[in-house]
C-alpha cells in the first residue's frame, strides 16, 4: 500500500558509505516505488548525516516481507541482550541494575 507516510526520527550510529565510516544523526522510513528493488512499492530507509552532505547516506530498499522480518529481529535481538543491555556494554560496565 502506498500511503505517502513518512516517519523521521533523531538516531545514534554509524554507517558507511562510498568515502567510509560516518556518524548517523538521522533516519527516515517510508513506503514508495523504490530506485533500485524489484518491487512495484517497497519500505524505504535512509540513514543519513545532513551535516555531512549527500553522500553521508545510507539507503535501503526492502519489500513488506523482508521489512516486517527486519523489525522482528531487531526487537529478538534487543529483547534477548535485555533492556540498557547495548548502552551499558558499549560504556564498558555491567548492565545489571545497582540496588
């Protein structure tokens, strides 16, 4: 279904592209007739660095299968590192709360 709904939201990351690692600031996901995929509309994603210019850029084109199955295993994949689990490791400590 083409619907025109966009959804843009703040991100903390990194992603590489054609000049190598850059540090993402935002995304933006939408359904649209993709550039590059075989399908008559699919869910787009671009993560992007605006400072950065244009090729500070990251596209992904998914049809509705492969989107729905990215989502699953994003949340599988936090719901089993359990809640803080990704900020804590990546600030060296433990993520088990202190009482």
């Amino acid at each position: 279904m083409y619907t025109y709904h966009t959804e843009r939201l703040e991100v903390a990351g990194s992603g590489k592209g054609p000049a190598g690692w850059f540090p993402l600031r935002l995304a933006t996901v939408y359904l649209d007739h993709p550039q590059h995929a075989s399908a008559e509309h699919t869910l787009n994603i671009d993560f992007l660095n605006p400072e950065q210019g244009p090729s500070a850029r990251v596209a992904v084109e998914l049809g509705e299968e492969s989107a729905r199955a990215l989502a699953g295993a994003i949340l599988a994949a936090l719901g089993a590192a359990g809640p803080g689990r990704t900020a804590a490791h990546r600030l060296g400590r433990s993520a088990a709360p202190t009482v």
